[in-house]
C-alpha cells in the first residue's frame, strides 16, 4: 500500500445542509491528514471542466448546474490507500443503496445530490488536486 492523496468536495448540498465540519472532522477521525482546504464558488462551466469525463452522460448538464448551484468546499487529505478508503467512507454513488454510517447515506440526498465527491484513481486525483490547488497550498 503507498500514502496517496485524494481530492474530496463537499459539494453544494452538504454546504447547504451546513454538514462540511461533521465531513472534516470523518476524515480527521479515520486517521487522514488534511493537506489543504478551501470554499469556492464553480462557475457551470467550471464544473463542466472539472467533470469532463463525464460529458457524453446523460446527466452531465444536471451535474454541471448543481455543482455550480452554491458554494463547495474543497479539500485533499492524505493517508495509506487514501483514495479507495475515502470512496469507501463515502458509500455508493446512490445515497439510497449506500451503507449505514457512510458520508452519502448520512448527508446525501439523491443520487445528484449525494453531499461529497471523492477522487477514484490515482490518474483522478492526479487531474483533480492541481484543478483547485497550487503546489504552494499542499501542505503534507
Ligand atoms: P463523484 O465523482 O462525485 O465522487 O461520484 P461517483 O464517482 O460516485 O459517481 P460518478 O459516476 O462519477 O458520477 C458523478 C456524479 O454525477 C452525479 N450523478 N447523477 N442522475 C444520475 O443518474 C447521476 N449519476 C451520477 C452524482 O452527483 C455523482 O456523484
Ligand atoms: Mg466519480
């Protein structure tokens, strides 16, 4: 297993929701080292670049609106195996068919507004960390 660092947002409806600390303070419990964090407001088009692969889905104009319906946070934490433990602290995509205790079934809504994102591959994180943050503001 490496230290991986892994891009998480909490995305417009957790912000709203004001459940961004109960999502920090996850990560600091299950050992993650915070290594930067910041709000921001995406623009659609924005959000359209930080989604790209997504662009020939059905629900990538929904996607896009909603992500740059309110302000995010961003944040990137550090850990053995960061990036598929995050996902696991997450749960499915569904906040429905996610599992008790995870941060979707917890926080999400419906499978839109599921309340966080999660990096789901090194070559993810590798596009997603520099989308929103300088070397300067990764601070392991
Ligand atoms: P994410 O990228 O946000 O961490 O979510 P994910 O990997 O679990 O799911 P993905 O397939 O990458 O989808 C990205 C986001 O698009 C929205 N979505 N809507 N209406 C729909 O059927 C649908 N499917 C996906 C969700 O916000 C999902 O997180
Ligand atoms: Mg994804």
């Amino acid at each position: 297993m490496a230290v991986e660092r892994t891009l998480v947002l909490a995305k417009p409806d957790a912000v709203r929701k004001n459940v961004v600390g109960k999502i920090i303070a996850r990560f600091e419990d299950e050992g993650f080292k915070l290594v930067a964090l910041k709000k921001l407001k995406l623009t659609k088009e924005q959000a359209g670049q930080f989604y790209i692969v997504h662009k020939e889905r059905p629900f990538y104009d929904e996607l896009c609106e909603f992500m740059s319906s309110g302000p995010i946070v961003a944040m990137v934490w550090e850990g053995e195996n960061a990036i598929a433990r995050v996902r696991a602290i997450m749960g499915a995509t569904d906040p429905a068919k996610a599992e008790e205790g995870t941060l979707r079934k917890l926080y999400g809504s419906n499978v839109g507004e599921n309340a966080v994102h999660g990096s789901d591959s090194v070559e993810s994180a590798n596009y997603e960390i520099p989308f929103f943050f300088s070397g300067l503001e990764l601070i392991g």
